[in-house]
C-alpha cells in the first residue's frame, strides 16, 4: 500500500475516476447524473490537495484537504480541512479509511499548517478521534461566505467539530477555539468542512 497527494486537478485520470466511483458508493448523485472524473469537486481557491490510499493502482481510501486562511480572536491561522473521507465500499471495515485520515493528520502537522480543522457526523467522531484528531466541544463552524453563512449548527445537522493544533502559536490559542463560532467562509462551492 502507498500513499499518493496531488493537487485535485492534477490527479491522473485513471485514479480520479476510481475516487469518483468510491464517492458515489458514498453519496449518489441524483439520477441521471454521472459526475466527470476531470471536472473539480472543490473551489481552486481553496487549493485542494487529493491523497489516496491505494495498492496496485486500486484506490482504496481517498480524501481530500482544503486549505484556509482563518482569523480567530484577532489573529491569523493557516487552516486545513478534510474533505470527502471514503473507502471504497468492499474494503470498509480493515483499517485504511484511519490510515489515510492519520496521514493526512501527519502531513498537516509537517506541513507548516497552524491547525486542521473540520466538522464530521456525530457518529463519525470516535474514528476521527482514532486518528489522532480532537473534539471541540461547542464548536461552531461558520462555513459559506460572510454574506451567505452556512454554520454546522444549522437545523437538521448533527455536525461535530474535529481539530488538531500544529504550531506553537496555534497550540497556545487552543482555548480561544472551543465553545466558540469560527469564522470559516469556505465560500459557496465548499460550503463547509
């Protein structure tokens, strides 16, 4: 098994089409609609960067990580977030969905990112606690755009707000972040992560 990042729109075809196939397994289109494997899932703007857990050139897990600059409480923070998590249907349950999420955690941390930052299901929170990633309690994401918010508190979402804290600056801060609403803005493609 290897790991392979790309930019999203520079991922080859072959593997791009295999994510988009496991990301159907997850989240079916309407029918009649057959999403492009070339066309992006996210805002360029958000400089989307896809990794992919694969062995023989079989994706098995893939995720993406979208890239932000936050301000918080008066500062400045370059945020990370994960983005579409799946596992391709018949490999669910083996442990390579938390591999890929635990190394995407890593290369955050490597990377010179602040924090990462994201909502889940409810349900999903232990698995992302089982890589690594922390619950904030009472943490709000305010995703949208300022002009349009889109918070993970909205009715009929049961969202929880996953974290990690990478810098020295972002791990002193760490207390500004819980019980608090954070200004997001991921915009109106990815309306939040």
């Amino acid at each position: 098994m290897q790991i392979l990042a790309f930019p999203e729109a520079a991922t080859p075809v072959e593997l791009r089409t295999q994510v988009r196939e496991i990301q159907e397994q997850a989240w079916p289109s309407e029918p009649g609609v057959t999403p492009r494997p070339d066309t992006p899932v996210h805002d360029p703007a958000l400089r989307p960067r896809s990794m992919l857990l694969t062995t023989g050139g079989t994706v098995l897990a893939a995720l993406d990580v979208l890239t932000k600059e936050i301000h918080h409480a008066g500062r400045s923070y370059v945020a990370g977030g994960l983005s579409t998590v799946v596992t391709r249907e018949e490999a669910r349950g083996r442990g390579y969905g938390r591999h890929l999420v635990t190394a995407a955690r890593d290369a955050l941390a490597g990377d010179g990112y602040d924090l990462g930052l994201f909502t889940c299901d409810r349900p999903l929170r232990a698995f992302y606690e089982s890589a690594g990633w922390h619950h904030l309690p009472d943490t709000v994401l305010v995703g949208g755009t300022p002009q349009a918010p889109f918070p993970s508190d909205r009715p009929g979402f049961d969202k929880v707000t996953m974290a990690d804290f990478f810098s020295p600056r972002a791990r002193r801060a760490r207390a500004s972040f819980r019980g608090s609403r954070i200004a997001l803005h991921s915009g109106d493609i990815d309306k939040l992560w």
